[in-house]
C-alpha cells in the first residue's frame, strides 16, 4: 500500500463532499435563484458544477485503487495532472481577479492532493 496515494485518495474525498455538501448550498442554489442569468448559462454552470463532483469522486475512487489494489504510475500521474491544474487554476483566479484567497479555498485542497500524488510517486 502506497500511502502517500492513500492521503490523496483521503484528501479527494474530503474535497468530493465538501464540494457536494457545502459547496451546493453555497453555490449551487443560490445560483439557480438567480432569476437575471438566463437558462443557457444557468444550467451550464450547473451541468459543469456536477461534472466537478463526478470528477471528484473518480479521483477518490483511482487513488483509492492505485493506493491499495494496483500501482499505476500514467494513471497517477493524470490525477496528479488534473488536481494540480485545479490548484493552479484557483490560484490563478486568485491573482488575476484580486480574489481573497480563503474566500475561494479550492486551492488548499487541490494542492495537498497534488502534492500526496507526486510524493506517492516518488516514493513507489
């Protein structure tokens, strides 16, 4: 058992249900309310919000697999891709758009995954 991937798998699911859990009530519904935002845009963002938790929880379920059944190292690699290009991106809205960073704290979650995947990496 790789258990750096293991941390990552833990830090994806905790990601996954504070996305679907609280980030839905913050985000998601009061969107939905917005009765300016016309249906395309509305519902896309909604369509995207889902695909994000679906997203989510593959990464949990991969690293939950790589960590315990099978090491696969192109795999890991891709999921550590794309936590830290989710990390990047908030970081990078963060600067561009003179954000605070606690208000939009997606970055303090991708980057521990990002950083679990290359340590399990590493450490293989």
């Amino acid at each position: 058992m790789n258990r750096f991937l293991l941390a990552a798998a833990v830090m994806s699911l905790i990601t996954f249900l504070a996305h679907l859990f609280l980030g839905g009530h913050d985000i998601v519904n009061p969107l939905l309310k917005v009765s300016e935002l016309q249906d395309i845009p509305k519902f896309t963002a909604y369509y995207g919000w889902h695909n994000v938790t679906l997203l989510l929880f593959a990464m949990t379920c991969a690293y939950a697999y790589v960590a315990f059944v099978q090491p696969d190292v192109p795999l890991t690699v891709m999921l550590t891709s794309m936590a830290a290009a989710c990390a990047l991106l908030s970081i990078g809205l963060i600067v561009t758009r003179q954000l605070q960073p606690l208000d939009y704290p997606q970055w303090a979650l991708f980057l521990p995954i990002a950083l679990f995947g290359v340590l399990g990496l590493t450490s293989a």
